[in-house]
C-alpha cells in the first residue's frame, strides 16, 4: 500500500493504477491542482466495513467523475452513511481502496487533512451557530483553523468578503446576512450549512438527505442550487425522495447490502427488477 501524502505534497506526482472503468465527468477542469488525470475524483474499490460481525459495506466498488452529480439511494441499512463515513476519515475500512483524485489515499488520512484536502459533507440534520448572524456563520467557516471568537475577531480580507458576498447570493440568503442562524426556517439553516461548505471550496460535496422537511419551494430552489454547482464540484447526495432525485440526477447508484446493486439512469433503476425488489417496491 502506498503512504499517504504528506499535507505539503497532498497535491503530489504519484500515480494510480488505470481504473477498470472510466468515471463519469471527464472533462472538467479541477480546482487547487487536484489530480485527476483519469476524469475521477473519487474511486472506492472492493471496500468492506464490518461492526461486531454485521458487514456494513461488501466489496463495495464505486467511482465518481469529475463534476458529476451522482445520487445514491437504497434502504434503511444499505451502506451509505458507512460509504460516507470511509470517505471522510470517521470510519476505516477493513480492506480496499478509497481515493481522491489520483493520490490522496483517503484510507491514510485523518479527518481534518480529508477535508483540507477538498472533501465537504453536510449531514441530514443542519449544524449552524444559531446565536451567531448568517454572515459569521459563513465567516467562521472560511477560517477553520482558528477558534470561534479569534476567527470572529480577526479581520476579513476583500477577498474574503467577496467570497462570503458571492456565496450568501448564491445559497439566497444575502438579505439576511445579519439575521441570527437561530431565526432561520429548517430550509434555510440548509442552505446556511451548504453556504458554510462553499466557502471552503470543496471539490467534492457529500450531502445526506438535503431536502427532508423542506418545503416543496425550497426543494425545487435546491435542485436548481445543486444542478449551478457542477462541473465546478462534484456532488454525491444520498437521498430518498425520488422525484427530487430525479430532478437532478443523470446517473443514479442503488446500495443494498453494503454492495452496489445497480447503476445508471433513473429511468434503467427504477425499472430493474432487483431494485423494485428490495427498494421501490411495486
């Protein structure tokens, strides 16, 4: 196996093997000299998880293109929080390979130099500072490797600022710039903690269940924020709502088992017969 990079040469001139299969996305221009030379940013191969005999994820192989946008769905128990939690250092697998780009061995890396490296996730639940202004929370987050009150004390560059501006309009939240993250509905602390993922540049964005209890405006608007994200960055989002998933999907993954089960339009899943089998239903 080889050693993971060193934080300086994260962006290092290692090479991997070719991939069996060519990923989805090629074509994209990549950010901050991430290597993706073969068109994937993210390849997980015959990766197995197991807890206390239960085998959370079996042989799971699944690659991820370059701006792609790609949804995973599948059962309560699938594997996708565990395929999540391997991605962004919080779990180790038994075995296989994971990584991002062409040299970041994510299997050697720890949670923070995962997300350093370009790795964002956002959970099913928002996490915002809710005593602190929309605008904080995102200023907070552009500066991870300080505390919360140095961070908030320290001043803000034109850069910066810009930066914030241009992401407060993007997630639709710039009038209320000043307003406490307490005060705002669930959908918008959604939007808030994808804004607070944003600033950070990440390359790829894991979101878990973004549109559950959103109301049916804040679902579309989402599906239109998620579809101007890419080919900037790719987007992997799990999620059980099938007809927000199939608004922004082009290709789909099915999980069973902690295995893929299927792959490929929504239309060729929704009507494979082991997918309707275990998880449509008829």
């Amino acid at each position: 196996m080889r050693a993971a990079p060193i934080p300086e040469a994260m962006l290092g001139h290692a090479s991997k093997p070719d991939h069996d299969r060519d990923a989805i996305g090629l074509g994209s221009a990549s950010g901050k000299g991430l290597d993706v030379r073969h068109g994937t940013i993210l390849t997980l191969e015959d990766i197995n998880v197991s807890f206390d005999g239960f085998k959370a994820l079996n042989h799971l192989t699944l690659y991820i293109g370059l701006g792609e946008l790609r949804c995973i769905i599948g059962p309560n128990g699938a594997g996708k929080t565990t395929m999540m939690d391997v991605i962004t250092g919080k779990t180790r697998p038994d075995n296989g390979v994971a990584y991002f780009g062409e040299t970041f061995d994510l299997t050697q890396m720890s949670e923070v130099q995962i997300a350093q490296a370009g790795i964002g996730r956002k959970f099913q639940k928002p996490t915002v500072f809710e005593a602190l202004t929309v605008f904080e929370n995102l200023e907070l987050a552009l500066k991870t490797d300080k505390s919360v009150w140095a961070s908030l004390r320290a001043r803000l560059s034109g850069t910066q600022k810009d930066r914030i501006d241009e992401v407060l309009q993007t997630i639709r939240l710039d009038s209320s710039r000043q307003r406490p993250a307490g005060l705002l509905s669930h959908g918008q602390k959604q939007f808030l903690e994808i804004g607070m993922l944003l600033v950070q540049d990440p390359q790829l964005l894991l979101l878990d269940e973004p549109v559950a209890g959103m109301t049916d405006a804040e679902t579309e608007f989402t599906a239109e924020l998620f579809k101007s994200l890419v080919p900037k960055h790719s987007l992997m989002v799990v999620e059980h709502d099938m007809g927000f998933v199939g608004s922004i999907a082009d290709h789909v993954t099915v999980l069973h088992q902690g295995s893929v089960l299927a792959e490929g339009s929504l239309e060729q899943v929704q009507n494979d017969e082991r997918v309707i089998e275990v998880y449509l239903g008829r």
